[in-house]
C-alpha cells in the first residue's frame, strides 16, 4: 500500500489540500475585518464554484441545476410545501445521475463523476435540511428583503466550498450564524492541524495494515471470514481519514462542528472500534447523516420507520445491488441486535458470563459490521453472490433467524 493510494481511495483527496489555503485566507479577512457579511457569502459562493469546476469540469453542470432549482423553490414555494417540491426536486435528479453515470462507459481513472455524485448528495442532505427549517419554522425566510439578497445565503450555503466535497451537515441558522462570527474563533488553524496529523496516523495504520495482509500467504476472496474482516476494517479507516480531512478543512475555514455532532472525534472512534452493540455502532458511524437520516425518515414514519431508514438510505446512496442488500441486511441487523441483547444481559449475571458476553457479542458485531461493509461496497452482482453464499453469511443468517425467535 503506497501513501498514493490514499488519492484512490478519497479522490476528492487533492482537491480538499487545494481548498485548504482558501480556506486559511477566508478566515483571515474575515478576522482582520476585511470581509463585510455580502462579502463573506460571495467568497463562500465563489469558492465553491471554482472548485467544483475544477473538481468535476464539465460534470459541474449536475451539481448547478439542482441547486438552481431547490432556491427558486424556497423563493417562490409557500413554506407548508416547500419540503415536498424540494426532495420531490433533490431525489428524482440525484437517481437520474446515478442511473444515468452508472449506464455510461466512463473511464475508470476519471474520478469526476465519482466526485460530481458525492457533491449532489451532499447536496440533497443540505438542501432537504434546510427545507425541513423552512417547512418546520424553524428558519423563517426574510420576506422584505429584495430577490438577490434572499437567494445569495442559500445559494453560499448550498455551495459553500469548505463542505462542497464533504464533511458533516451544517444547519442553515449554525452556517450564517458562523457566516457573522467567523474572525472570532480562536486559531482554527492549529485545530485543523492536529485533525491533519490525526489523517496522518490513520492513513498510516492502514498503509501498514495493508502491507501485511498483501504480504501473507493464505486464504484471500471473500469465501475467507478474516480476509473479509481485514478488508472492512481497510475501508473503515478510509472513512475515518475522509471525515477527518473534511472536518479539518472546516475548522481552517472557521467552520466548527457542533459538539456531538462531527461524523468522527477520539470518543466516536473508540465507540466504534469497541461497542459490542450493533445499534451503538450504527448510532455513531457517520454521525451526522445518521442524524439527517433519523429527522428526514425515522421520525416522520408511522410504520416499519427502521426498515424504511434503512431503504430510504440505500436509494440515496444509488441503488445498486450491494447497496440494496447491504442496507436491507444492516436494518435487519440492528433490529435483531435490539431483540438479542437485553436476552443476553438478563443472563449474564456474575462477572465472567458478562465478560463472555460481552467479548462474543464484540466479535459478532465485529463481524455483522464487516459483512454489511463489503456487501455495500460490492460493485457488481456476481460478487455479491459469492459473499451470500460464504461462510460469512452465516452470523447474519443466525441473527436473523434469532430475531424470528424472539418478535
């Protein structure tokens, strides 16, 4: 594993470090007073348009028109609808994207539809979130204002450069109350660099890790229970490298996460790498769409809300085969780990049964976790055969037919 292939697995990668300078400059005019608010929108706006030209060249055309069309929705939509025309508007395009890209013959090198993709559904999550606000009253519109200053915050914060790429979801009222005290956080920069140097150590880990399993001789495909583990547990520190690149370039920016609610700190790291529940798991990984997921499906449900989180997910990550089984699988998953556990504590009573239980039950979410990984991650339908008829589908088949048990 060479330090290069970072740029494979994140290609969005070289273009967040060329963001970082910007982000740096922006904060400091804004700190020595050289930014008005207008400015300061201006700047977010125009930095996200450069980049997302030079990130996705002509494929930058997807990410314009919905965002067009989601503000001309929020200027002219009554406020009870304008959820409904909003994710009618993010969805319906962003599944066109997907089936339309995914069908093209498209050059395995070229990473701009890749990214392209990625931005537009960031996009659907701010633009959804925001007309939630809108719907909710929780973000009133400013009414007596004139056209181009109602429609410049929403467009800044639809494109703002630090998150165009990635990074958790910002709520509209927390990005312009940020917008108007950006020059007061206190050294962003060091926080951004100890973010930086903790990518560092986690690309490290992985390069590491890689470079033993490809020098071990033994069992490898996905018919092998620990290759498929080591294989989820590469993935999930190029998740941990990406999310923590993209808080990074929020902090140097100004932008701060609220507390609990960044996709990775020191605390959420442990919990995921320790927690012998699946659901504390799916809880903390990805923090914030987790949230996004739970406000938009979960709480808005009246059946099945779990179930329909879960496929609701699926559809917003692309629907391809790996991702319909792999989400379907975690949501029957995690209501079985709901079922199993209080099942399991109420027998686990002196200290040793606990110590079992709990170290068993850590290898098996362990297991489910990687199971689930490799599926999502799974691009064509042949492969995803094979990984059903493994060994390794065993665990998740007797979680189910647990979950059976105990309805």
């Amino acid at each position: 594993m060479r330090w290069a292939d970072l740029l494979v697995l994140l290609p969005a990668a070289p273009y967040r470090l060329v963001a970082f300078p910007f982000a740096a400059l922006f904060h400091h005019l804004c700190a020595s007073g050289h930014l008005s608010l207008t400015a300061r929108y201006i700047f977010l706006l125009a930095g996200g348009c450069l980049l997302a030209g030079i990130a996705m060249g002509s494929y930058a055309v997807l990410l314009l028109i919905p965002v067009a069309g989601s503000v001309l929705i929020l200027l002219s939509v009554s406020p009870a609808h304008a959820h409904t025309w909003v994710f009618a508007l993010q969805m319906s395009w962003q599944t066109l994207c997907h089936l339309g890209l995914s069908s093209q013959e498209l050059d395995p090198q070229d990473a701009r539809p890749a990214i392209t993709l990625s931005a537009i559904m960031l996009l659907t999550q701010k633009a959804t979130s925001l007309a939630l606000d809108i719907h909710e009253g929780l973000m009133p519109l400013q009414l007596g204002q004139g056209l181009l200053q109602r429609a410049l915050p929403l467009c800044s914060y639809l494109l703002f450069f630090p998150a165009l790429l990635g990074g958790p979801l910002c709520s509209f009222s927390r990005f312009q109350a940020q917008i108007e005290s950006c020059g007061a956080l206190p050294d962003p920069l060091r926080a951004a660099g100890q973010r930086c140097l903790g990518a560092v150590a986690l690309q490290g880990l992985r390069a590491g890790l890689a470079g033993g399993l490809a020098s071990r001789q033994g069992c490898t495909g996905l018919g092998c229970l620990p290759h498929v583990w080591a294989q989820a547990l590469l993935l999930r520190l190029a998740y941990y490298v990406h999310w923590v690149l993209d808080e990074a370039l929020l902090e140097a920016a100004g932008f701060t996460p609220e507390v609990g609610q960044g996709d990775l700190s020191i605390h959420d790291l442990w919990t995921l790498e320790t927690t012998h529940r699946l659901a504390v798991f799916t809880r903390t990984w990805n923090k914030s769409t987790s949230c996004w997921l739970r406000r938009l499906v979960f709480q808005r449900c009246p059946a099945q809300p779990l179930l329909a989180t879960f496929a609701f997910s699926a559809w917003w990550h692309g629907l391809r085969p790996g991702q319909v089984f792999g989400f379907l699988c975690w949501a029957v998953m995690v209501e079985a780990d709901y079922r199993i556990h209080p099942f399991l504590s109420a027998w686990a009573t002196c200290q040793g049964v606990k110590l079992l239980y709990r170290g068993t039950t850590w290898v098996f979410t362990q297991l489910i976790v990687a199971y689930i990984l490799v599926a999502v991650e799974t691009e064509s339908f042949s492969m995803l055969c094979l990984l059903w008829t493994s060994c390794n589908s065993i665990l998740p088949l007797s979680y189910s037919l647990a979950l059976l048990l105990l309805l």
